[in-house]
C-alpha cells in the first residue's frame, strides 16, 4: 500500500512539475474560448473561475464566450442561433485570430463543436476540442426524469411537440432532442442536431474541418441525470429498442460522416469516463485528463 501511495503521489507531483515546467517555458499553447452549459452564465462565479484556469494552468489565454444573455439565452434561444452567435464572438476578438482550441460544459460542447464545423469569416480555426457531458449524438428524454409513469406522460409530451417550430426557435435544448422512434421526422423538423452530425445533408466542410482536428477530448458522466443517454456524450446511439449503440457501431462512424472514423484510427480522440453525476469532477481532474490534449 505504501508503495503504491508513493507511486501516485510521485506520478502527482511529476504531473503538476509538468505543467509548471510548461507555464515557465516559451511553449505556446493555442488560446482556449470556454462555452457554459444549460442554465450558466460566464458571468456566474463558478464558470469565471473554470474558464480562467485554462490559462492560468497553460500559461496562455483564455475566456468564458458570452451567448446573448447568457443563463436566459442557453434556454431560450434556439440552439442554431446560439452556434452563431458564438461564431461573432469568436471572429470579432483579436485573441482568437490564429489557431485556438474549444471547452464546452454539457450543451455548451455542442456550441463548441458548432464553432469547428461551422463558423465562417474567422481568421483563426480550432486547433483540439475537448467536451465534458455533451449531447452530441443528443438526447431522448426528458432531464431527470428518465423512469417512472409520470416521466414516461412527460416524455411522450416532449416526443410529441418537440418538433414543433415554434418550440425548435425558442427551446434551446429542442434543437438537440433526438427522437430515436421517428428519426426521419427528427432529421426533417430539428433545426440543429442533423445539422452538426452530417446526419442530412452532407457537409464536406464541416467533415473537413472535425477530421482536421489536432485531438479531440469526449468526458461522459456514468450516473449523469441530465443527459439521457449519459453515452452520448461519446457520440454513442440510442436506439428504438432503448439500446445503445457504441460510436464505432453507428453509421456516423462506419461512414465516417464526420470524421470520427479518421479521428479514432489516428488516435486523436480521448473518451473518458467520470464517476459522478452531470458535470461532476474537479479541477484536478480537468488538470490531469484535459491538460495534456490542450497543451499538444
């Protein structure tokens, strides 16, 4: 037992001598732009301090990238215009004007990815991406409410008006619900998801610039309440049967419909697992597993 303390504290201390090394050195870590989750705000104390540690951690600079009115505009504001206007932000702030990386907490990591696949006129692109309990292959219930009778009369509302216009233009969340029952409705009618995931129409820019990615960091929660399933975080599938199809099984991947295959046979993805619920860790976490992908 002794040994083994004295191993990981040894692996500790050379981990953080690291980055102090890292921090003292003229390497140039790429600036990082951090977007918050459902419900955050940049403005709220917790997601400063998180978005300000990249830099502080990586001697370079970063910043928390404010969407409309923040904690309001994460709800309300349908998904498609929050991806642009995370893009105006981007392209009008100098630091951002040569090779960059992205953070996203929950949502914010579908913002994030919106940014490498779709942002026009900027005069920088994005160097690594890392996501910590994103949707990205989306979600098929309700938040924290995933059993239970009166869950299930809740689920079948969603199921039922999700698609709607009016609640795809003014429900953010609307624009990543993936109804695994009636996929082709969900393809037609969600102004988002399809979109960023090359599930309709082929983007070979948006494949062009996931698959030119320099390493990609996917963090799933195991007991995440918020995402249903937590695994799509992974990019993992839910399907009709309620079963869950791994990423390398889904024909996103055996596609290759957005660069994942390229990705994963280059060894340029990190998936992690957090034991925890939605969103979940510490910064010694984000310092040990995430570090390393920003910092290459």
């Amino acid at each position: 037992m002794k040994i083994a303390l004295a191993l990981i504290l040894s692996i500790a201390v050379s981990t953080s001598l690291a980055f102090k090394l890292l921090a003292d050195s003229d390497t140039q870590v790429a600036p990082i732009a951090v977007f918050a989750g459902f419900g955050d705000d940049c403005r709220n104390p917790g997601m400063s301090r998180f978005a300000k540690f990249f830099g502080e951690g990586l001697n370079t600079t970063s910043k928390c990238i404010q969407i409309g009115s923040g904690a309001a505009s994460s709800i309300f504001m349908s998904f498609e215009d929050q991806g642009k206007a995370a893009c105006e932000e981007i392209a009008k702030d100098p630091i951002f004007d040569g090779e960059f990386s992205v953070v996203g907490n929950s949502q914010g990591g579908l913002i994030a990815r919106y940014v490498v696949e779709k942002c026009q006129n900027l005069k920088g692109r994005v160097r690594n991406m890392a996501t910590f309990g994103a949707p990205h292959f989306g979600v098929g219930k309700f938040p924290r409410c995933f059993k239970g009778i009166i869950c299930d009369v809740l689920n079948y509302v969603v199921d039922f008006g999700v698609y709607w216009k009016m609640i795809q233009n003014h429900v953010g969340p609307a624009g990543y619900f993936r109804d695994a029952h009636h996929l082709d409705y969900y393809k037609d009618h969600s102004t988002f998801l399809p979109s960023i995931n090359n599930e309709r129409e082929f983007d070979q820019e948006a494949y062009e610039r996931m698959a030119g990615l320099n390493k990609v960091f996917l963090g799933m929660f195991s007991k995440d309440g918020m995402i249903y399933p937590p695994s799509s975080a992974w990019f993992n599938e839910l399907r009709p049967d309620g079963s869950i199809l791994s990423f390398n099984e889904t024909e996103l991947y055996t596609k290759d419909l957005l660069g994942l295959k390229t990705l994963y046979e280059e060894g340029r993805i990190v998936f992690h697992e957090f034991d925890g619920d939605h969103l979940q860790f510490s910064l010694d976490d984000v310092e040990e597993y995430v570090f390393p992908i920003l910092a290459s």
